[in-house]
C-alpha cells in the first residue's frame, strides 16, 4: 500500500524493506498508517512479504522510515 524506500539483503537471503516514508511534498497513498520494516526469505520458493512486529514502547505512529542497513556480526 505504502511503497517501499530501501531494499537490504543479507548474505544468507533474508530481505529487510522499509516502507511507509512520508516526506513534505511527496504524494502518500497512506497517509495515516504509520511506517513499517517488511522480512522477506529470497530463499523460499514463493517469497511473501512478512511486517515485523516493533517493540512495546516505541513511538510507533511517528514511525517513518528513510532507507535501512544491516550488521552482520
């Protein structure tokens, strides 16, 4: 519904995509759902897009997203 901004993949295939940025100026096809991170496995055979649950505590509805990057430890 959102679109997404930023695409990082891990080595082992997982996919981390952040959508829902909301910028002045910019059109947004939802401008009342708050911004979220999506996982997906690009190992699976028919990959869906699966919305993490973010912590208990976090401001969630001020939540917008603008790019995303990974450690690997």
């Amino acid at each position: 519904e959102a679109g997404s901004e930023d695409i990082d993949i891990l080595p082992n295939g997982l996919a981390f995509i952040s959508s829902g940025l909301k910028y002045p100026g910019m059109k947004s096809f939802a401008p009342d759902k708050p911004g979220e991170i999506i996982l997906m496995d690009l190992n699976e055979d028919n990959p869906r897009a699966v919305e993490l649950r973010i912590s208990r505590g976090f401001d969630l509805a001020s939540f917008n997203p603008h790019g995303i990057s990974t450690y690997v430890d």
